[in-house]
C-alpha cells in the first residue's frame, strides 16, 4: 500500500494561493462576455481600440509603481524577443477582435467552442512547431475533439469560423510566448504587446470621435467608466494566471481553464438566450468527452511525475 506525501505547510499555503489565484483569472475571463454586452452599442472595433488603449495605460501605471520601465526597454533592444512580441501582439489582437465579434453578434457560445478545443490546438500546435510527441490519451482527445467540430458545423449549417479563430489564435499566441521564454514577464510583455498596438488603435479612436461614430462620450457616465475600466478588466486576469501559473501543477492550470469556456457556454445558452439546436447540443456532448480525455492524461500524468 502507498501513501501521498503530505506536502510541507509553506508550499500548501503556496499552492492553495495559486489555486485561488488561477480561479479568480478564468472567472475573471468568464465574465467578459456580460461585460463586453453592458458596452453596448459601441461595436467591436470601437471596444477594441479602448482596450487596448487603457491597458496600456494601466500597464504604464503599473511599470511606474514597480519600476519595470528598465527592464521594457531592455526587452525592447533586443531585436529577437521584440520581433516575438509584435508577432503575439497581432494575434491576440485578432484573438480579442474576434471575441468581442462573437459578443456583437450573438455568438457567445461559439466562442465557448474555441475556447474548450484552444488546449487541443495548443498540443497540436506543440506537435508541429516544438517537435512533441503526443500520448495516447492526447491523440484521442484531439480526435473526440475534430468529430465535436465536424458536427457542429453541421448544426450551425457553416463551420464556426470565429470559434475556430479564436482557438487559433490564442494557441498560436501561447506558442510565441513561448518560444519568448521566461525573460519577460507579464507586466512587460503585455505592456509591450499594447504598445505595438496602440498607434492604430488611437488612430481609430481618433477617427471615430471625429466622425461622430464614438460612443465614448455619448452614453452617458456609466458608459465611460466601463470604457477606461477595460485597461485593468485586460491586465488584472493576466496577471493572476500569472501568478498561478508559478505556484501550481500544469495539470490543476489545465483543469481550471475549462472554467471559463463553461461560463460563455452559460452565458449565451441561459442568459443571452442563444438557439440550441439538438445537432449543437450534440457537437459539445462530445467536445466535453474530449475535454474530460485531455484532463484525465494530464493528471495521469502528473501523478506519474
């Protein structure tokens, strides 16, 4: 008979502040889409622009009070990780775009989709770019997981593009980060992903208030302060997942990020009052199935570590 070692008291103090950490991040996430509705009518490219404009200003804020401006700069002389990061900042950018798109237009829970398959592009992805090799148990979830969008898609009467780009997008943004290794941190790298951003971002903003499309001032009080909330609403969740991310097991991150997918799921299905047809109820079924492989391979193989 074989016992569990008890973990000393200091690392289950670190690994209970990690889990509440790596929860508070995809609860957090979970209630975006509720948040992005409440900005309403201001469309998708008005709610991007802003989010990316007062989160690097909440970024620059934070830099201020941890003297992190030394260490931006000298991320930034280094041609190779600055390239990295422009080429992360474009994809999640698009990655963002097309989440607040399947807000816009009534498709919170496609974008659940994307968000249950990411891990599944994220090994894929791993398999192509890093040289990895996927188990068994891996291989099969992938497969549950092609068979969930086949059916879908057949339900939807169209492949469901934005959940696909979404999944994509962030799988990819998560392999360029990477392949930028441990040297930048979170603060850092999503102050330097907004910063690339920011100039066409400012220049759309500009642009809208100039023509009369802006929302920002048009709405009411209310209306701004959910606007310039979207800096912290951007970086608060990042750098909980962070932190979480440093003091718990690669497979308790694996199960909590289903938490947020689940929520959209709920979001759109019971309070946005999205159509469920028997065919999409059925393509989940199964994209659930994969998700529930995916995890049992990863605390197999956490418990064999």
């Amino acid at each position: 008979m074989t016992t569990t070692p008890e973990l000393p008291p200091d690392e289950t103090q670190r690994r209970r502040a990690g889990l509440l950490n790596g929860a508070g991040a995809y609860l957090l996430w979970g209630f975006l889409p509720l948040y992005f509705s409440a900005l309403a009518p201001a469309g998708s490219l008005e709610i991007l622009a802003h989010r990316i404009v007062w989160c690097l200003f909440f970024c620059a804020l934070l830099l201020a009070l941890t003297r992190g401006y030394t260490t931006v700069w000298r991320i930034l002389r280094n041609p190779r990780t600055t390239g990295l990061l422009t080429a992360a900042s474009i994809l999640v950018g698009i990655n963002w775009l097309g989440f607040l798109l399947g807000v816009e237009l009534g498709r919170v829970v496609e974008v659940s989709l994307g968000y249950y398959i990411n891990p599944l592009i994220t090994i894929l992805l791993g398999v192509i770019f890093l040289r990895e090799r996927l188990r068994p148990l891996q291989w099969a979830a992938v497969a549950v997981a092609f068979v969930a969008v086949l059916v879908i898609s057949i339900g939807y009467g169209a492949v469901p593009w934005l959940g696909l780009l979404v999944a994509t997008t962030f799988g990819g943004y998560g392999l360029v980060k990477n392949r930028v290794g441990p040297t930048v941190g979170a603060v850092s790298g999503l102050s330097i992903e907004t910063l690339i951003l920011v100039v066409p971002a400012a220049a759309y903003m500009g642009w809208a208030m100039a023509t009369g499309v802006s929302t920002f001032t048009t709405e009411g009080s209310w209306h701004i302060v959910l606007m310039l909330l979207l800096g912290p609403a951007t970086a608060v969740p990042l750098l909980l997942f962070s932190a979480a991310a440093r003091r718990i097991p690669l497979s308790w991150v694996g199960m909590l990020q289903f938490i947020t997918p689940t929520m959209q799921f709920i979001t759109g299905v019971w309070i946005l009052g999205e159509e469920m047809t028997p065919a999409r109820w059925a393509g989940f079924a199964i994209i659930w199935v994969a998700c529930a492989l995916f995890i049992t391979d990863m605390v197999r193989a956490s418990r064999r570590r």
